[in-house]
C-alpha cells in the first residue's frame, strides 16, 4: 500500500474535515494527533501502551537520530519502524525546527546549513539532499522537505528565508530515491499573509503528497496564529492533507480543526505530564497540589484511560512528590488518552455535523492557560 489520503467529508458551518491517510504501515483518520517520540521514543510509553491508547502516528526527530544513534545504525536495524518496534505510521520532521533553533551555533547559506551539535559540539551540516537521504535511511511512512523557520515578525528576513524554503523544497523532492515515502513541503513566511500565500502557491506547484504549515506556534499570538490558516485555507489544495506543525494544546485542536487542519504533533501533552500536570475537561491541573493530599478520586471520574480507572488523585500526587519513575509514566498515559480522545470525539462530530456544537461546548468548560508552554 503506498501514500494515499481520502477526504471523507466537510463541516458545513466550519472548515473541519474528516478523512485517511493510507500509509504503508497503515490507516491515519483524520484529523489527527500525533504524539512526539523525539528519540525514537516517546518518553515512558512501550509501543504497545501506544496501541492502547490508540495512537495511530507517533512522530521522531530527524536531527536527534542524526546526532544520535545515527541514521546509518537506524538503517542497520531495518529503519525506524524495527528499531523502536512501533508498527505503525512514523512520521519525521527535516530537522529545519532544531537546526534553526541553535542560536550561535549555525551558519546558514544558500546550500545548506552548516551547526554544532547540542551534545558533543562537533560540527555537522545539512542540505536538502542530506536530509533525504538521513530521512530515507530511517525509513517513516512520512518526511519532510528541508526548510529554514524563520523568526516570525521579521518580514525583511522571511522574504529571504521563504526563496531558500522554496529552493530547498525542490532540491529535496529532486532528491527523492524511495517511492514508498510521503514527502510534504513545508509552508513558511511567518506571520505576514501575502508570504504565507505565495508559499502555499509554490509547494503547490510541485504537487506534494501533502503539506506542512511550519514556523507557527514560535511565538506569535493565537490570533496571528488563525488569521495564517485562514490565509491558507483557500490556496492549499483540498485533496490533500494539512499538518500543523508543533501544535497544540487541547484548544488549538479545536480552533485549528475548524479552520481546516488535518494533522497535529505537540510535546506539550507528554512534557507537562512530566512536570505532574494534567489535562482534564475543565482545563490543566497540577497534581502536586496540596488539595489531592487525601483525594480518592481519579483524574477525570469519566475518564477511560488505565491510570483513571486504576488509581487516587492521593496516589498519583504522593508518587510525585516522592519523584517516583512511575508518575511520570501514569499522567503520560492520562494526557495521551485526554488528546487522542478528544480528537477521535472531534472526528465523529465532523461526520455526525454536530462538530461547532462539541467545540463551543469543550470551550466554554476549558480554562486555558494564558501564557505558552
Ligand atoms: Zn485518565
């Protein structure tokens, strides 16, 4: 089975869409989340507690696996999928977000970018071409086309960066070997709409299995944020599917699924639940808090994950404070169920048309955190 996305249906009061992604290790329905496992893992979590939850793509990070194990070792193993033993859909990301993100540490140039690694300091560089053959070598169903993220406010600069994206854009899908890999261009141009526009016009032009929409949630605001996928909605070609990159929180499914996203991956769900913070219908709550010293219900009284149906808000605070290993695995669980979940209700609501009703009703219950994590 090769790369194939199907667009089942449309909200009629909102952008939202339903539909499948076939890969070659199996169906993504659409909209979807995607759970982050930087390091070919994600953090606490077996494949099969993924299973469980119902995972149905995990992300991995092209320029850790570079760094770190390598891609050649991956390779070795029979790529990502026998490495980490997760069967399912692997996307990877181009490394673009982590290599831009080294402030002082790289050197950018119309081939490529040449950086110190953030483990050892040694020196690396990454073309278009490079990246390919590093996300070939570890083999996910999905990959990414090199691009430069740019800061956000700077348009002088994003003008600049967004003619390298492009040229990038074509040289990595020149330099596409595998025919059993999706490869997606990336949409930049920060947060000025005529940039945004005229990316997604050229990625278009070169008629890619699918597309990212990169450099947001980087620290522009919400609104910026909406005003850029409502810029898009129109110019990006319907019959394939969109990916947010690097969002979000459970309200951003909401706001992003009504404005026409298909595709999500954030750290926020499984890093917080690591610090002992947890989503809940009501909004995030911290379980270190001195309230759940003796409380005997779970997280979420009508939650079906192992950890709700398993044990006390007393237990789960006591075994952070204690800094016990297994709390961090618990609240993971909690948080991965709390997104897939929801999403999968989003989904349905799409096709039941009931999608509008289920976002203001989840809205008007969520307190959402007003600074960014
Ligand atoms: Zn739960």
């Amino acid at each position: 089975m090769t790369f194939s996305f199907k667009l089942l249906t449309q909200d009629k009061n909102s952008h939202a869409r339903a539909g499948i992604i076939h890969t070659p290790h199996g169906d993504v329905p659409t909209p979807v989340f995607a759970p982050v496992g930087t390091q070919a893992t994600v953090k606490t979590l077996t494949p099969n507690d993924l299973q469980e939850l119902g995972a149905t793509l995990i992300l991995s990070n092209t320029y850790h696996l570079y760094l770190r194990p390598g891609a050649d070792l991956i390779a070795e193993f029979g790529g990502l999928h026998h490495f980490m033993q997760w069967p399912g859909p692997i996307l990877t990301d181009s490394g673009g977000f982590q290599v831009f993100s080294l402030e002082g540490l790289r050197k950018i140039d119309e081939d490529g970018v040449t950086f110190r690694s953030h483990i050892d300091g040694s020196e690396h560089r990454f073309t278009p071409e490079k990246v390919i053959a590093i996300q070939e070598k570890l083999g996910a169903d999905i990959i990414m086309a090199f691009d430069e993220c740019p800061p956000p406010h700077d348009y002088n600069y994003n003008v600049e960066a967004l003619r390298r994206t492009h040229r990038w854009a074509e040289r990595s899908k020149a330099a596409q070997t595998r025919s059993d890999q999706a490869l997606y261009g990336i949409v930049q141009g920060g947060i000025f709409a005529d940039l945004r526009a005229q990316s997604a016009e050229f990625l278009t032009s070169l008629d890619l299995p699918g597309y990212c929409i990169g450099g947001l949630s980087v620290g522009e605001t919400k609104a910026q944020m909406h005003e850029m996928l409502e810029v898009l909605h129109p110019i990006l070609p319907h019959h394939k599917p969109r990916y947010l990159m690097g969002v979000g929180s459970p309200e951003d499914l909401f706001e992003c699924v009504a404005r026409g996203v298909d595709q999500f991956d954030c750290v926020l769900p499984t890093r917080i639940a690591r610090n002992g913070a947890v989503f809940t219908k009501q909004g995030r709550v911290n379980l270190r808090n001195a309230r759940f010293a003796a409380d005997k219900n779970p997280i979420e009284l009508d939650c079906q994950c192992y950890t709700c149906r398993t044990f006390s808000l007393a237990y789960l605070r006591h075994l952070l404070i204690a800094e016990e290993i297994l709390a961090l695995r618990l609240t993971t669980l909690h948080n991965l169920h709390f997104m897939l979940d929801t999403m999968r209700r989003i989904r349905q609501s799409i096709f039941d048309g009931a999608f509008t009703n289920y976002k203001n009703d989840f809205l008007a219950a969520y307190r959402t955190v007003s600074s960014r994590q």
